[in-house]
C-alpha cells in the first residue's frame, strides 16, 4: 500500500486488509454508478424541462456526499445550471405569486430557497 504519490506505506501480504481494501473499492464504485445514474436522470428531466425532477433526483444524488470523482463534477456542473435557470425564472416571475410558488415546490431544499421565499414575502406585502 502507498500514499498518492507512489510512496510505500505498507508491503506486507495482510488477508483482512486486501479484503477491507476490497471491499472499500466495491462500495465507492457502487456509490459512483448511482450517482451516474442519477444525474442521468436528473439530466433527461432538465432536458425536458421538468425542473422539479431534476432538482430532486440530484438532491438524492449529492447526497451521497462523493467528491473529487467525474460523477460529482457532473452533478456540481448540472446543479450550478439549475440554479441559474432557476434565477433566471425568478427574475421573469417578478410578483407573480402563482409562479413564485412554483419554483418555490421546484428549487426546495436548494441554495436558491431563501431567494425565493424572500421574493414570495415581498410580493405577497405588495399585493395585499
């Protein structure tokens, strides 16, 4: 066994460790496949612009908290597009109460939330 740069740590023939080592490979190539998949799938439902399916898929997905792997940067790159998409429509919806409980059910649980409900406040003082 080595550290990241080649440096030998350890070149003794330990069973439990090769098998822990194992197992540890197996888990993070598990883990990786299910985020592949989910961003897939949140891709597909960005794609036909089901916001809210998108949102929550990669929700799920980024939970399982991987990072430094392509399938996280894919997942970073898609969850930065829909939070811009999602600006972009909270810029059109102004004090539309309507639409801004919409993307209030579509971008829940993410950073733009607070943007959101503080848009919601807003209109709400203003149509009273």
């Amino acid at each position: 066994m080595a550290d990241k740069f080649g440096n030998p740590f350890f070149t003794g023939k330990d069973a439990c460790l090769s098998e822990k080592l194992r197992e540890v490979a197996g888990h993070f190539r598990a883990q990786r496949k299910a985020l592949r998949k989910q961003v897939a799938v949140a891709q597909k439902a960005f794609d036909d612009g089901d916001t809210a399916k998108a949102v929550k898929t990669l929700k799920e997905g980024l939970a399982l908290g991987l990072t430094g792997y392509e399938e996280a940067v894919s997942a970073a790159e898609l969850y930065n597009k829909l939070i811009e998409k999602g600006r972009e429509q909270l810029k059109a919806a102004d004090k539309d109460l309507k639409q801004l409980k919409n993307l209030k059910k579509a971008y829940e649980g993410t950073d733009l939330a607070g943007e959101i409900d503080s848009a919601l406040e807003t209109a709400g003082k203003t149509s009273n």
